[in-house]
C-alpha cells in the first residue's frame, strides 16, 4: 500500500478490540490500516484457554482466536503494518500517526493499544525481567518444570494461569494482597482444588533475591506485618495494567486519573474523529468479548463520523 495514501481510518493495535474494529471498517469498504507495534493479538494471544468467549463451549486457545480475527480483517482488505508509534498530530481533518521512518494519514483514528503489565516497583526488578520476573505462562511456563513458581495476583488472568502452570511446575504460591480473589467463582473453585497451587492470603513482596537470576523472595503479611522468606525459581505478574496512552499528548486526548481513555458510550473521546475501545478505554470491565464489542461499536461511530463528514 503506498504510503501518500489517506486512510478512512487508522486502528492503533491490534488486540481484540483492534481487529475487531478492523474487521467492521475494511467490511464497510472504508480504507483501514492497521498499526501494531509487535504482532496481532494483543494479550489475549498470550492466553492458553480462554473459556467465557460465546461460542466455545470447549474454552480457544487465545492465540488461535486472536489469529483468525487477524485474518479475517486482512480478508476484508484491512492493510496491516508493524512499528511503534511515536506520536500523532493532527492537521486540520487529518491525522498523522508517525512510526519509526513512516508516516500515515487518516481522516479517523481509533485507539485499541491496551495496557502494559503492571510491575511491583521494587529495586532490583528489572535486573529479573526474563531471569525470573515474567508476565506470561503460557508463553514461559515450560521452564519451570518440576519447579517453583509464584503467580502474583488474585484476578481472572492470575488464577487461570496459575493452573496452568500446574502442568509443569512442582509447585505454584499465589501471592495475593486480600483475603479473597478477585477472580470468578468457577476459576476460584478450580484453583483451589488444585493440590499443586497454594494461596498466600494477605501477602505482599517486599524483595526480590537472586544473583543473576531470581531465586528467593522476602514476603510480608500485610494484616500482622510479619516478614518471610520464599525460596521460589520464578514469578509471574499479574496484577492490572498500565494504560499504553503516553503517544497521545500531541492531540489532546481526555484521559482519567489512571491514564486511560475517556470516551462516551459510542467510544467516542473530545476529539473529533478519535475514538478508542478495549482495554485502554476507562471502563469497569476488561474482557476479550467487550474488547470486542468495543472495537465494532467503534468502527460503526468512524462509519456515522465520516458520512457526517460528507455531507
């Protein structure tokens, strides 16, 4: 594809909600390009079983589903390219989203570029990033087997990949600051059963240990204060995410406290012409299925946007 093309629209990321945006553009024969910084599919590719997607009694393999979402875009026509973006302008009706040594033009923008994982800001953590630090079982949790791990959080995703990881590690600690999960009931039941997984109620970590590679942690009851330590191979984070909002400041995007996008129930934000779904977008509840249906609810606002346009 040219690069002096102008695009109908241009769909930053692609995560569920991005290809699912991609899907209803490139099928209303509006001009799509969609920019992803690594590869399609977002975190939900990162997945082993997603079990409350509709229409998979039998739970998918996120990646599987993410792949055919992503074909089925690039089916429609919806133009794909890989780089980060550094920033996006606007001039007058257009949009300019710059990535490394191109630039594409769109009349619309629509913003799925998710979160990033949450770290625990503790000295030393990036040192174990990839030495015992991770942030995904499916992709990592082959290394531990027949050793220990710790999932920390008390989520959907941290429970679900804490079984998981029962397949090969000995061993699976859930470190969780309450005293209940967070995550649902079924998951809850299933984890719990689980003779390989044992929760630490009301615990937080306070240090990381290891030379070159992770190798203890010092835990602390938050309730009576008292310290711990926890001979562990590796550890898994899973406590929320950030906003990957930074990029926006050349446009004015409304964001909220957090960093995520503010947008109306037609995934519109105060810019005319941006709009934003999934994950980024302030919201109660983060799913693969919203994601989703915030990207085709989304793209059917980019299709009224430009017919206002028009006329």
């Amino acid at each position: 594809m040219p690069d002096k093309v102008i695009f109908d629209t241009a769909i930053i990321g692609a995560g569920p909600a991005g290809l699912s945006a991609a899907i209803y553009t490139s099928r209303a024969l509006l001009k799509t390009v969609v920019i992803e910084k690594v590869g399609s599919g977002g975190q939900a590719a990162l997945t082993d079983e997603i079990e409350n997607y509709p229409g998979f009694p039998e739970g998918v393999n996120g990646y599987e589903l993410t792949r055919k979402m992503d074909e089925q875009a690039k089916k429609f026509g919806a133009w794909f390219e890989y780089g980060e973006v550094n920033s996006v302008s606007q001039d007058g009706e257009l949009f300019t989203i710059d990535i490394s040594d191109k630039s594409y033009k769109a009349r619309t923008i629509i913003i799925t570029t998710g979160v990033s994982p949450k770290r625990l800001g503790l000295p030393d953590e990036e040192k174990f990033i990839g030495n015992g630090i991770s942030f995904c079982a499916t992709c990592d949790a082959a290394f531990y087997r027949n050793k220990v791990a710790a999932v920390i959080g008390g989520g959907d995703s941290a429970i679900v990949e804490a079984v998981f990881l029962t397949k090969f590690a000995s061993k699976v600690y859930v470190i969780h600051r309450r005293d209940q999960l967070r995550a649902s009931k079924i998951v809850q039941e299933r984890a719990l059963k689980n003779e390989k997984i044992e929760v630490l109620w009301d615990t937080v970590i306070d240090s990381l240990h290891g030379d070159k590679k992770l190798d203890a942690l010092t835990v602390r009851n938050v309730k009576s204060g008292a310290l711990s330590e926890l001979a562990v191979d590796g550890i898994f984070l899973y406590i929320g995410g950030d906003p990957n909002t930074k990029y926006l400041s050349g446009i004015g995007v409304s964001l909220d406290d957090k960093g995520f996008i503010v947008t109306d129930g037609d995934m519109k934000t105060n810019v005319p012409g941006v709009f934003a779904a999934g994950d980024c977008r302030s919201k109660p509840f983060r799913q693969v299925v919203t994601a989703a249906g915030d990207g085709a609810l989304a793209a059917w606002s980019v299709e009224k946007y430009l017919e206002e346009q028009e006329k």
